[in-house]
C-alpha cells in the first residue's frame, strides 16, 4: 500500500482503547492497546504485545459516545521500543454498519455529496415525468397525439429491450 493510498480520507488524531484479537478470534492479544492516527484504511496501534509483520488480527475499536468498531486488519509495520510495540494496521474488512459508524466519527459534520445529488436528479427526474403525464392526460389534443404513437413507442421500447439482451450474451 502507497503512501497515497494510506493517508487518503480523514484521520482522528486522538487516542482511542482497541481490544487486539487472533483472526480466528479466540483470547485477545491485548485488551489494553491503544489505537492512535485513525483512519477508514487502519490505524497505528500501541500495544504491549509482540506483532510481527503481515499478522492478521480481529480488533475492536473503542469509538466516542461508547460506540465501537470490529474488523479485520493486518498489520502493515511494526517498531519495538523499551515499553512498548508500535504497529500500522491496515483494515482489511469492516462491517458496514461499523464503517458509517467510524467514518461519522472521523468526520462527523461530512455530507455525502454523491447521494444527495443522486436524490435530487431522481426527485427533479420523477416530477419531470409526473408534470409531462399530468400535461398529456388533460390536454385532449396531447391525449390524442399520445394515443397514435402509443403503439410506435411500444415497439421501439422492445426492439431496444431485445438488442440490449442480445449485446449482453456472453460471448463464446
């Protein structure tokens, strides 16, 4: 992973409990580590126990508010000093929900552009559409340019229905 890759997105630069696990869980490894530089990609973790490179683990991030975190990660680094075993973990898998959960953590006055754009050209699209029915359906001479093109529109819906079937086989 670059160093791109890893600072990308937000970061809590605070301290926070992780309960460090085997990845096949089991006793945990260190119930009192300490997660710190948080981000959706990993963490770096202050631990007593002795991680080695490339090292899967379960961890259970302690989040504000008595949220928390659970996931897999693997540790990415490791530097041992006197009192104790600093590491960078790199999040391999986090349920959803525990990822909103962390992401509003780390950034808890973020909007998601995306999907609120998304929902508005929907609703402009479903109004567009309601207010050109409602148009058609009570002018008389609109109703009946409708009713002539109806059959047209119809076959030209299942033409395109049919050549998008037939330019989506898979190909032998």
């Amino acid at each position: 992973m670059s160093d791109e890759d890893r600072r990308a997105g937000g970061r809590l630069l605070t301290e926070l409990s992780v309960v460090l696990r085997p990845s096949k869980g089991g006793e945990p490894i260190d119930d009192r580590a300490v997660a710190h530089d948080i981000s959706i990609n990993g963490f770096k973790v202050e631990t007593q126990a002795q991680l080695a490179d490339n090292m899967l683990l379960s961890f259970t991030l302690e989040l504000p508010k008595g949220e928390s975190a659970t996931g897999k990660g693997r540790v990415v680094w490791t530097n041992r000093e006197t009192f104790a075993c600093w590491a960078g973990v790199e999040i391999l898998s986090l349920p959803w929900s525990d990822k909103r959960r962390l992401a509003r953590t780390l950034n808890p006055h973020g909007v998601d552009w995306d999907r609120l754009t998304s929902v508005c050209v929907t609703v402009v699209m479903a109004l567009t559409v309601l207010a050109a029915a409602h148009r058609v359906l009570t002018s008389p001479h609109l109703r009946a340019l409708a009713m002539t093109l109806a059959p047209k529109a119809i076959a030209l819906l299942v033409m395109g229905w049919a050549l998008v079937g037939l330019l989506s086989r898979p190909r032998r």
